[in-house]
C-alpha cells in the first residue's frame, strides 16, 4: 500500500486531496477536542465513501455541524473508525510530521536514561497512535499496530533513523491489535541487519538478554523498569521467587540487588534461557535456578515442599485484555495472590501485577487482597508502582495507564 500524496506545498488551510469525515450528533466532540484520540464506529457517518476509504486513509475530521477538529487517520474495518493524528487541520501528516513528533519523544528519553534503552514511543501519548518502538542500543524495534503507520512505514523508518541513528530499525508484527486493523503478522528487517543473537540490554544494575526477533512484544518489557528497581531494594540477603518471569525481569534486578538466590518460574523455555544468560554475563548464575512450567501448577506443587520465600513477585500476562473478559480476569488475578501467599516468609514481601488495561487499580487491588486473605494471610500495602516514564499516559485514555505493580508486606 502507498501512504496518501500529502504534499508539502498544499494549500495552508485544508488540502484539497484530503477527505473528509464528520461525527455524528451523539458523538462526544468535547471529549476528542480535550484529548481523546479515538472515534469509535457508530460515532462517525459511515456513508458509502466513508467505508470506501482505504484502512490507514489521512482525513479531515468534522463536527456535526462540520466544524474542522484536526486531521484523523481511518480505518474503515476497524471499531476504531479514527484516530486523531493533529488538532491542527491543515497539518500534513508526511515524514517531516514524523520526524517533529519523533524528536520530541526523544528529548525526554534522553533526559531520563544515561544509556540507549528505553521505549522511544508509546502510541497515542507520544502523538503516533497505533505506534510502539523500542530502543536497543543501535536497534529499533516497531511495531505498526494501526493501518495509517503500516501504510507510511518507509517514511517512519527513514524518520527513526534520522532521529535517533540507529542502523538497524526491524519491523515486528506480532502485536495483538494488528489484526484489528486487517495486518499481517510478517515480521521484517526495515534498515541495516537482524540481530544473530540476542542483544544484552543493562537496566538497574542487571543485563538481560532480549530476543528482538523471536521474542515476546519487542524482546523485553521494559514498562516494568521502576519496579523492579524497587524490588530491587527489597531483595538484598533474601531468597526470590519470580513466577512468570520472562527473561527473568524482577529476578536479574534481585540478584542485581543482592538476593542470595531466586527461582524463576516460566511456561516458556526460550525464555529461561535467555534469562540463564543474563545470569551468566552478571556472573551470578550460581544463586540462579529456573523451573518450567504451567505457574498455576507450580505455585501450588511448591506450598509445602519449599521454605518461604522472603519475596515473592507474579507478574503474569494480561488476563483481562477486554472487558468481556474482567471477570474471567479478576477470579485469576485472586487465584494467583491466593496461590502466591502461602509461599511468602513472615514480614515478607508478595509483589502481585497486572498488565490489563480492563481492570482498574481498584478492581485489581481488590482481587489481590481477597486472594491473600482467602490464603489466611494479612497483608500491608507498602507501595504501589506503574510504568516507567518512557511509557507516559494519556489522561484522556484510561487504556493507556495498563499497568499496576502492588507491593504487599505480609
């Protein structure tokens, strides 16, 4: 597909070539001009040129009484007819457009970490909607969630390239919202070369192993940076638990941090692996055990044949992506607090997370705490962590505010 001829010498006010596509009268308009970044299908008029256009389409928005709001990118397939690109009307949405929102984000990367590793841009709160990349070193990963930056991809390369220098930009396509949006899942190496090996990416003191071409997301989550490095604190002489460890987030920043030994848990051997290798280059592999398998069936077989452990960390996937699914969700957020209590040691520490955007903190913390007491325990909420600050939030998208990390002292 080809991006949209969006010249640089269109007319100041509106471009001519650009369509246009107005709300409905029950559309919440005050919402989208205070920030919201979405309209959703049945707050748009889907007439027959309207569902003609092409997913990804750059267009005028206008109220009801076809008042310009800003320039929308349209995607008629989806539930999320439009996202807004710029409140600014007569914006061209081209690659100097990319490259503008681009450095932005990368001032404030460069302000909050010494060293290249971060996530570069965070979607709609980084003005990309759809949009993720992550930083490695000389490597960026993308992922092009939304139709409109699948379709101007050769321009967001050579604008991330030109930002940040990086000589390797890979495209990943695993994202579970692509398919939303009618993508395919083809990975593909934008700029330079693929990694052959995993790249080691420092973070609070640990290194860990990313897979950026095989792995989860982009190869490591870094939105858990702030709470591991709290973790981290807790951890110094102590014995770890890490169920649902990846590549070993919260057990590389304890070990890191001093822990005397911890024991990751994982359904995914690759990911034990590269883990085992991050406790290789920090040269702790010795205080490291690793133990695969289903974390519901582990955390039971271990209560009772294990000592306590003086902290203890679940940081699970998503299990309520949606709200038909925050019920469902909720009863497995409880089950493991219920299952992870019994194995944390007297005035020990039991971390619990959650990465879905469809359960509140509220909702969540309160799954927690009925599984630690059906566990017969008693807890004390000692802190409360989110996202680091590469991964900023957009106060008028709740969606955007994911992830929770409650600290519990037993």
């Amino acid at each position: 597909m080809t991006a949209p001829s969006l010249h640089s010498d269109a007319p100041a006010d509106r471009p001519s070539d650009r369509p246009v596509v107005r709300l409905l009268p029950k559309a919440n308009a005050r919402a989208i001009r205070h920030g919201f970044p979405w309209v959703y299908a049945n707050e748009l008029v889907t007439d027959r040129r309207t569902r003609g256009l092409t997913p990804g389409t750059i267009a005028e928005l206008v109220d009801e009484n076809r008042t310009p709001m800003g320039v929308v990118t349209v995607n008629p397939d989806s539930k999320i007819i439009a996202r807004m690109l710029d409140s600014d009307p007569a914006a061209q949405i081209n690659r100097e457009w990319l490259v503008k929102h681009l450095a932005r984000a990368q001032i404030l990367r460069a302000q909050l970490f010494d060293e290249p590793y971060y996530r570069l841009i965070h979607a709609e709160a980084d003005g990309l909607p759809g949009v993720i990349i992550d930083r490695f070193g000389d490597t960026c990963v993308i992922q092009p969630n939304a139709a409109w930056a699948e379709m101007m991809i050769a321009d967001l390369t050579a604008a991330v390239a030109e930002v940040t220098g990086c000589t390797n930009i890979l495209k990943n396509a695993g994202g579970r919202t692509r398919s939303l949006e009618g993508l395919n899942d083809l990975n593909e190496v934008l700029l330079g070369t693929q990694p052959d090996a995993a790249v080691a990416v420092p973070m609070n003191g640990a290194t860990y192993m990313a897979d950026l071409t095989t792995g989860q997301k982009t190869g490591l989550f870094y939105d858990q940076r702030p709470n591991h490095a709290f973790t981290k604190r807790l951890s110094k002489g102590a014995r770890v638990l890490d169920v649902f460890s990846h590549v070993g987030g919260f057990g590389l920043a304890a070990l890191a941090g001093g822990a005397e030994h911890v024991l990751a848990v994982d359904g995914s051997a690759p990911a034990l692996e590269l883990a085992r290798a991050g406790t290789d280059a920090m040269g702790v592999a010795a205080k490291f055990d690793t133990r695969q398998g289903d974390a519901f069936e582990v955390l039971a077989d271990l209560e009772g044949q294990v000592d306590p452990f003086e902290v203890v960390v679940c940081d699970p996937p998503a299990f309520a992506p949606s709200r038909k699914a925050l019920d469902p969700g909720l009863r497995a957020y409880e089950r493991v607090a219920r299952l992870a209590a019994p194995l944390v040691a007297e005035n020990g520490i039991l971390v619990l997370c959650s990465c879905s955007h469809a359960a509140d903190l509220t909702q969540f913390r309160s799954a927690c705490v009925r599984g630690i007491g059906r566990a017969g325990r008693h807890a004390s909420l000692i802190h409360t962590g989110f996202a680091g600050p590469d991964h900023p939030l957009l106060p008028a998208l709740a969606e955007s505010g994911y992830l929770k990390a409650l600290f519990f002292r037993l």
